[in-house]
C-alpha cells in the first residue's frame, strides 16, 4: 500500500523532525536526569503513546475541529498549561530537598506514563502537526487516505520510540553520573530546575497561536 520512495522520504523528513528542539524533547530530558534512566525511557513511551491518539484523531478528521474551531484549540492549550503548572507545582512541593529519584519513580512506572501522554495529547500544536504532516504522504491511488495516515503515524510513533527512548535513557545515566561526582545539593538544584521547565512550557503553550 506505501510507496518505497514515499516512505523513504517520510523516514527521513520524521527523523529530522523528532530529533529537533521542542517541548517534548525538553520535557523528556528532565524527566530522565530528574528521575532517572528507565523513568527517562518510561516518558518516552508515554510521549510516543500521545502520538498514536494524535494520529488516530488526524486519521478520523478529529483534528479537524481544532483547526477550524478558535475555542476548542484554546480550551485544549489552556488545559494542557494547567496540567503543566500542577506538575510544577506538584514537583516543587515533593518530599525531601530533591526530586525523588529512583529506577521506578515514586509510585512506580504508570503515573510517568501517563504524565507524558497527557502532556503529549494535552498540546493542539501537536494535533495540528499530525493533521498537516500525514496527508502530505498519503495517496488515493494507493487506497484508502485514513488507513495510509494510520500506517505513517505508527511508523513515526515507532521512531520517536527509538530516539525518544535513547534520549531519555542518556539523560538519565547522564544525572546519574553528576550525582556520583557532585554534592547532594544538584538534587536541589534539578527539583527547581524540572519545575521551572513546567513552568516554561506552561507559559509557551498558553501563548500559541493556530
């Protein structure tokens, strides 16, 4: 149903994409050095998690409502800010002078999942991305349009797996390593730095445009 060319270009232009700077990316690395390396890694299936309702939602003409609707994509932003200002807020308040770090996280793996999905799912940007990035490789002649979106938003999903789930798992072993070499007091300093990254994304979430 793909074509070898198409979906050489596609591999290409996702991998350029997902390796650049943004939210996600940001997000994921402080997990990592704040939590630890399978917490990094545990974020990232959370994120990539996020890009399947994405492709799901572009694929059945969901996203549809946040391009054309001035209200739903400002009711989704401001959501998603609150949610990062409560997992700052959240981060500041935790117990100890540091942010909890463990193989496993505090409550085990599903909150940082699911952390990462709703941060993932919780931003219109994203849905918008989906919505104008599939349709660009898919064709009719090929079959039907929803099932070739399908396909590519599970083949960039499967990358931002690999690259995500590397990136996490280096921030990770990275704070670990400062951690051996350091003071008790990077703990400190990485509790506030992880809150003022939620904060800082909370801020550049509630000020995007369509």
């Amino acid at each position: 149903m793909l074509d070898t060319g198409t979906l050489l270009l596609f591999v290409a232009a996702s991998l350029l994409l997902i390796v650049a700077p943004g939210p996600d990316i940001v997000f994921l690395v402080s997990m990592g050095m704040s939590r630890g390396p399978r917490a990094g890694f545990v974020t990232a299936m959370g994120l990539a998690a996020g890009n399947l309702v994405h492709t799901l939602a572009a694929a059945l003409g969901v996203s549809v409502i946040f391009r054309t609707s001035a209200i739903a994509f400002a009711a989704l932003k401001f959501a998603g800010a609150a949610y990062l200002l409560y997992l700052a807020r959240r981060t500041l308040r935790s117990a100890g002078g540091a942010v909890q770090f463990s193989q496993t996280g505090e409550s085990g793996d599903a909150p940082l999942f699911w952390r990462a999905v709703l941060m993932n799912v919780l931003n219109p940007k994203v849905a918008l991305f989906f919505l104008a990035f599939l349709p660009q490789f898919a064709s009719p002649r090929l079959g039907p349009v929803w099932l070739q979106m399908i396909l590519y938003g599970a083949l960039f999903t499967l990358l931002v797996v690999v690259v995500f789930g590397a990136f996490g798992a280096f921030a990770g072993r990275a704070s670990e390593w400062l951690r051996r070499g350091t003071s008790g007091r990077v703990g400190g300093a990485l509790k506030w730095l992880v809150s003022g990254v939620f904060v800082i994304l909370a801020l550049r979430l509630a000020v995007i445009e369509r």
